[in-house]
C-alpha cells in the first residue's frame, strides 16, 4: 500500500500544481488591466491602484504565483479583496454548513442505496421488482436539483408549514436544524443513491449465478443465509468506489442545492466570490475542491484493495 | 455487438447503407414511445418558436399586475415584475434547449474523434481516455467557474461547460466501440489494402460505432439542459432579465409562497423534455437492437 501511495503522488502532485497554475493564471489573462476590471467602472484611480497593490501586480508572475503557493503550504489562504477579510476566515465561517449537508446527505445516500439495491437485488414478486426498477431509473436519471424542486413544490402543497429555505446549526439548534437540513440533504443523496442501489443491484444479479452460490443452494443453506453470507458480502466490494466517487458529486451538488434551499455554505461563497471575481478567494475553493475529489477517488481504490485482496494496488 | 438488421458490418461508401441506417433511426419514431416522445418536445419546440407571434408584446413586458395568481390572460399568473410567466417559460425552454443543442454535438464530435483516435496512434488513445477520466472526475461546477473566469457569464460560459463535459460522455462509448471494432477482419482487410488509418477510423470504424453514439445523443442533451438549469439557478449561467430554465427557477424559488406556479413551470417543463429525451432515447434503444438496460 506505501508503494501505491508512492506510486500514486506525483500524478496527484501533478494534478494539483496544474489546477493551482490555472486557478492562479486565468484571472490574470483576462484582457485589459485586472486590476481595473476588478475595481468597476466606476472606480477612482486610487481604489485602482490600491488592488494593483494588493494583488502584487507588479512583479513578474512567476514570482506571484510561488508567493501564494508558498503562503498555501504554510496555511496563509491570502486575503479577500473585496471584504479585506482573510479567506481562511471566510471559509472557516461556512465549513460547518457544508460538512453538516455532505454528511447527512452521505449517510441518507449509503442507507437509502444499500436498502433500495439489496431489495431490488433480491427476488422480489414481479410488480415489486418493476415498480423498484421504475424508481431507481427515475432519481438515476434526475439531477438534485430537479429533485429537490420537486420537493419543495411537493412540500408547499401537503406541508405548509415545514421550514424550506435558510439553515441552523444542527449543533447548537439540532430539532429546527435537522428540519431544515432533511430536504437539501435527501434531495442530494437520492439520485446519487439510485447509482449506488443499481451497482449493488446488477452486482448481486451476476454474483447469484456463480456457482459458489449454487453450492450453497445444495447443501440446503437457507436462502435467506444465502443472501446474507453469501450474495451481499461479495457483491458490495465495487459498490465502495462508487459510493466514493459519488461523495464528490455530493460536493458538487452541494452548490446549486444550497443555492435552492438558501444555505450559507461553501458552495454560495464559491459562486460569490466567482460573480464578484474576488480571485484570491476563488483559487483557494478551487484548488482545495480538486483536492478533496482526487483524495476521494484514491482513498476509494485503497479501499477496495483491502476488501478484494485479489486486487493488488502495488503492481500498477 | 451490432447484430441487428445488418448482420455483416457497415461501410458508409454504400449511399444504401447510410439511407438504410437513416430508416432504422426514423423508424423508432414510429415505435409509440418514440412517437410520444417527439410529441411531446415538438409542442415545447414549435411554442417556443412560436412565442414571437403568440405574445407579440415580448417577453419583458412588464406591468403593473405583480404576482397575480392563476387566470385566462396568465395561465400561471405573473412574476414580480408582471410578467406573464407561462410565456416566459416557453420561452426559456427555447433559451436552454437552444444552448443544449449547441454544446452537445460540440462535445460529441470531439469526443467520438477523441474515442476513435487510438487507431490513429495508441500513444494517443490512451492519452484521451485519461483526459476523459480527468474529465469525469472533475467536479463540474468547479469547471463552470473556471470557464466563467475566462469568459464571463452568459451563453458562451455554458455551452463550453456543457461540451467539456459532454466529451466523455461520447468518448467512452467510441472508445469501448473502436476497442471492439479493432480487432474484426474488417479493419485488418483496410489495414492490409494499406488504406490510411484516418480513413479506416472515419470511413469503417465510424459508421460501425455510430449506434450507441446516437441513443446517448438523446440523453446527453436532457444533460446539458439539467446543466443549464443547475448554473443559471446557481446565478452563474444566463443573466436576467434574459428568461432562462435556470434563471426562472432562481427567482421562482424566492417567490414559492406567494406564487408557487413560477417554480413550478419550469420545473414540470424540465421533467417533461427529461421525459420525452428519455422516452426518445428508449425508442432508439429499442431500434438499432439494444436492450434498455445495456451499457450504461
């Protein structure tokens, strides 16, 4: 597994410092003066040259672009031009939010997947199994917004009176903040559930016809013990990767979920900061995005190494 | 894999085959699912065209009746600005669906070439299927943002968002097609009358491929129009007062307690072009010999 990981950095690395070279470049190439366009037109030479001077303008890029990166590995995010607050501060503000919506929604998705795919993995009278497959088809192919609009209007007719918008800490309000956080949450986690529930659906499928399983069937074990001991352990190993991958559609997600449900997360500061081209603070959501999405997704290939020991992460 | 009305594989030189290809793509339509599907986006297309004479006032008619409810003159009442939003919704479908069409067959030409290309040099194939994992596991509204630092909100933003994140869609497919095709007697026959290997990969293996590429076509497109939706809403995509699926739904979701309808429109119009590019999708499935639930 060391070698792996040995193996695995410098493409990580790679990935990394060409995200942080074009988060850095991108706001620097727009044509004209940056500093100008970052201003407004109706900005005074002063409040100009003052950006100028915050964004170090004047040296050569090069030599700007190692400064961040070198403040980034000490833990100094920069500074926001447009509120002058330090970026670290303002997304420490709206780290509690996203955390507490990915990870209700991660639970809700690896819950509400696994029931719904071990169900439909299982043989079910006929009208179940279809209205099963109808379901899992639907929020497959319905992204979370569609889904979580759905909701609301759904919500508006039969609950009225249920919180839609705005958000509390589930930490020191957990009963109103759970209210407001179920929505979003399931909204974000159904489609990706439906994912998970049709892999361990087609994997329990395929694992049923192998003949392990048929062995199990002579020696007269009990076909729920089947089910159990059998089909689901060795039908849930590549469920795992997706169930990772998924966590980073969950972020991205994220954004326009919370943009419907009106929650101050990082997703709402991302699309501010993007609208108000408030570069400083937008490289570093950027940069640490692809990041976690990267982490993610080798994080998911050690685990499936540990659960499959036939895969061997050495000899990549 | 192709084993449908043609049992032998296809060469586009033969205008035969090209016209027969053609009839088995039309001929899903006439499959009732098919049909219902086509209904459905013809009567969202032809009132989004249509919406110049049926409304000669213009979208951004403005008046003095905010937020009326439900009536004849305003079948789903009007927005905070009086403006009649039945009429701004066809026209936002228009607005999205004309992006979609836009972006996607950019990404499905680049992408089926980026497919395809491992015949040309291996060195390449692989390169492009790394690209499309990169692609893939690019958390897409981390690009759209990259996108519009580079180009600003607005049409353009979204339809190289949706093209960039088409491409995989289409090149996997071709890829998984030109993996299988490579190796059929076919190709080496081309390969030994030393025809060039852009021509194999466009003339034979192309035409070989094209089946899976043209039923994914249908639901890529509903894609982009999601995609749409998710970056306008988010305030990142198309700028009111222009109408867009996204842009109603940003400021429907303000109004959800005084005027539900506004959210509504647009969301049951997005469930209904989801529905008609699926039922599409299906019919041509069905068509060219697939199962519904294959490669997916």
């Amino acid at each position: 597994m060391i070698r792996f990981l040995i193996n695995r950095l410098p493409s990580f690395v790679l990935l990394l410092v060409v995200t942080s070279v074009i988060a850095f470049a991108l706001p620097r190439m727009v044509p004209g003066d940056p500093a100008a366009a970052l201003a407004g037109s109706d900005a005074t030479a002063e409040q100009i040259e003052a950006i100028r001077q915050q964004l170090d303008l004047g040296r050569p890029f090069v030599v700007q672009y190692f400064d961040w990166l070198g403040g980034l590995v000490q833990g100094d995010l920069g500074t926001s031009i447009l509120s002058g607050r330090p970026v670290a501060e303002l997304i420490g503000d709206r780290v509690e939010s996203s955390l507490e919506l990915t990870l209700v929604a991660a639970t809700l998705m690896i819950v509400i997947g696994g029931v719904l795919g071990v169900l439909a993995g299982t043989k079910q009278k006929n009208w179940i199994a279809g209205l099963l497959d109808g379901i899992i088809g639907l929020l497959v192919a319905t992204p979370p917004h569609v889904t979580g609009l759905v909701m609301i209007l759904i919500m508006t007719l039969v609950l009225p009176y249920w919180p839609i918008s705005g958000e509390a800490s589930l930490i020191s309000d957990p009963g109103y903040g759970f209210q407001l956080i179920l929505l979003p949450a399931l909204a974000l986690s159904l489609p990706q559930a439906a994912a998970v529930a049709r892999l361990i659906q087609s994997n329990m499928r395929t694992v049923a016809q192998m003949d392990f399983v048929e062995l199990a069937r002579a020696k007269g074990v009990p076909p729920r013990r089947i089910i159990t001991h059998h089909i689901l352990r060795n039908s849930l190993g590549n469920a795992l990767i997706v169930i990772a991958l998924r966590v980073g559609e969950l972020l991205s997600g994220a954004v326009v979920i919370e943009a419907i449900f009106a929650r101050n997360g990082l997703g709402q500061l991302a699309v501010a900061a993007t609208q108000s081209r408030d570069y400083m603070v937008v490289q570093v959501i950027i940069v640490g995005a692809v990041a976690i999405a990267a982490l993610v997704n080798m994080l998911s290939e050690i685990g499936l190494a540990i659960l499959d020991p036939r895969i061997r992460l050495d000899t990549k | 894999m192709t084993d449908t009305a043609f049992s032998g594989p296809r060469a586009s030189k033969s205008r035969g085959l090209v016209a027969s290809m053609l009839r088995t793509y039309a001929s899903a339509f006439r499959r009732p699912r098919g049909m219902l599907g086509l209904a459905i986006l013809s009567v969202i297309v032809l009132a989004g065209l249509a919406s110049p004479w049926l409304w000669p006032g213009g979208v951004d008619q403005q008046s003095r009746d905010s937020l009326l409810g439900m009536s004849l003159a305003h079948p789903f009442g009007t927005d905070q600005l009086g403006r009649d939003i039945f009429m701004r919704t066809i026209y936002a479908a228009k607005i999205s669906l004309g992006i979609s069409v836009v972006a996607v067959p950019i990404g499905m030409v680049l992408g089926t070439l980026m497919g395809l290309s491992g015949m040309i040099s291996p060195r390449l194939g692989t390169i492009c299927v790394s690209l499309f994992d990169l692609l893939l596991g690019f958390p897409g509204l981390i690009l759209a943002i990259l996108i519009v630092l580079m180009v600003g909100t607005g049409w353009l933003s979204l339809v190289l968002t949706i093209s960039l994140l088409s491409i995989p869609q289409f090149g996997r497919l071709a890829r998984g097609a030109f993996l299988s095709e490579q190796a059929r007697e076919y190709v080496q026959a081309a390969t030994l009358l030393n025809i060039s290997k852009t021509k194999i990969m466009l003339r034979h293996i192309l035409p070989n491929t094209l089946d899976p590429l043209v039923v994914q076509l249908g639901l890529v497109l509903i894609n982009g129009v999601f995609i749409e939706a998710a970056i306008s809403l988010v305030g990142l995509g198309i700028q009111p007062p222009t109408p867009s699926l996204g842009t109603l739904l940003n400021s429907g979701i303000r109004y959800i307690y005084q005027q539900p309808l506004y959210a509504a429109g647009p969301t049951v119009l997005l469930l209904l072009l989801a529905l008609s590019f699926n039922l599409m999708a299906d019919a041509l499935n069905a068509a060219t010999g697939r199962d519904a639930q294959g490669d997916r």
